[in-house]
C-alpha cells in the first residue's frame, strides 16, 4: 500500500507509514474550501472579518453567521463546516459558564483555547469518530489586553497577532504582513479587516459574499459585539473604492 491515503485514511486512529493522520488532514481540506476569516489584534482590541460564501439567492441575509457569542468578553469566528462549528462553539460557551460558575470571574482566552483544542484533539484519536471540519478564532479583551488565538481540526492551538484561515489564507496572511497592526486602533482595523477580504475575495468562482465584521476591546468596553452597521457600510465603501484603484492601476 502507498501512503497517497490508500488504505491507511479509513480511520483518524490510525497513521500513515510517513506518519500521517489523513482524516486531520481531510478536515483541513474542508477549512480550506470554505470563506476566508481574518482577525487582527491591534493595539486596544481585535477585529474579526469573515467572508460568508452566498451560494443561493434565496437565503435570507443576516443567516447561518460565521462569528459567535461565547462570553461578554469573547468571540469566536469559525472557517469549515458551520454545523460542526457549531458544536465547538456550544462546548466553548459551556466550558465559559462552568468557569464563571468554579471561579466567579470570566476565563481568560488561553484558558478557554486549551480547553477547547483538547477537546477537538480527542475526536482525532478514536476510530468511532471524526475530527471537526473547522477551525475556529478565538478573540477576548480583559485587563492584561487583547488576546487571540486559532485552534486547527488536529487541536492544535496558537495565540497571533494577526492571522487568517480558510480560502484565502495565503493572500491574506501577505496583506496582514504589510500593516503595522500593533499602532492601529479599532477604526482603523475594521477598514482594514474589511479591504483583505474584498481584496482574497475570487470573484470568478463565489461571485456573491456577504461580509462580518465584529470586534471586542477598548471602545467597547471589553465586549465582543458586531461592528455598527454604519461603521460597517463606510468600511465596506473604502474596501470597494480600494479595489478599484488598484485595478485601474493595473489596466495602465
């Protein structure tokens, strides 16, 4: 047998002569189909952005949201497969509770990503069950600042400054790269949030996206909310007129 998946991808229990898991890898594959999330970590809060694939013209707008609610003082942004994200999303909102309940203050964003990378982990090392396909952003603001970290279908987990996950990921790490993300304030990252999506957005293959944006920091208090709907449109303007320019300057 070869180690290209034959044979040895018939249970997430079991590797590859290389030493490969190829059902992880398979759920990263379905991370890698869905819409680009970017979230960056400026100097007073983090802002995530998330490009939501419309295939139907018939869905309703404002559905089926990629960026939850766990804590007052967290969020979460999600790339692959929206039931299973759900899933994580629920444990991550329990294991929030039960720490507030044990403690009686909100857990801390490390805290909280252990715990759930541990749990994503356990479902790749059972042959009765499936690794999750998604990985999620997990986003808060307490006293020590802001805090972000991403968790991977194989349960790995990593705290970053900036970062991007799901189709786009590449492009978007490189625009990421380009901006001095630790002087900018939450304003500023929103428009720039939203210009990387417009500009990782494949207008040839999804022609139709609509675009979310929350943030959690200073200006809200420490509370992880939904970027205004006015704050939103503006952002969206300038990643529209920025594209533009840069394709009027590649006609010339």
């Amino acid at each position: 047998m070869s180690s290209i998946g034959t044979g040895y991808d018939l249970s997430a229990s079991q590797f590859s002569p290389d030493g490969r898991v190829f059902q992880v890898e398979y759920a990263q594959k379905a991370v890698e189909n869905s819409g680009t999330v970017v979230a960056i970590r400026g100097k007073d809060g983090i802002v995530f952005g998330v490009e939501k694939l419309v295939l139907s013209k018939l869905y309703e707008k404002g559905s089926n949201k990629r960026i939850f609610h766990i804590d007052r003082h967290i969020g979460l942004a999600v790339a692959g497969l929206l039931a299973d994200a759900r899933q994580i999303a629920e444990i991550a909102r329990e294991e929030a509770a039960n720490y507030r309940s044990n403690y009686g203050g909100p857990i801390p964003c490390a805290v909280l990503a252990d715990r759930v990378s541990m749990y994503m982990h356990a479902y790749t090392l059972y042959s009765f069950v499936r690794p999750f396909g998604c990985s999620v952003v997990i986003s808060s603001y307490d006293e020590d600042g802001p805090h972000m970290h991403v968790i991977e279908p194989s349960g790995a987990s990593h705290g970053y400054y900036g970062c991007a996950i799901g189709k786009g990921k590449q492009a978007a790490k490189t625009e990421i790269e380009k901006i001095k993300m630790k002087e900018m304030s939450m304003r500023e990252l929103v428009n720039e949030v939203a210009r990387i999506v417009y500009t990782v957005h494949d207008e040839v293959k999804d022609k139709a996206f609509e675009l979310e944006l929350s943030w959690v920091g200073k200006d809200t208090e420490g509370l992880h909310q939904f970027v205004p709907a006015e704050i939103q449109e503006e952002a969206e303007k300038l990643a529209k007129k920025s594209l533009e320019d840069s394709d009027s300057e590649e006609d010339m």
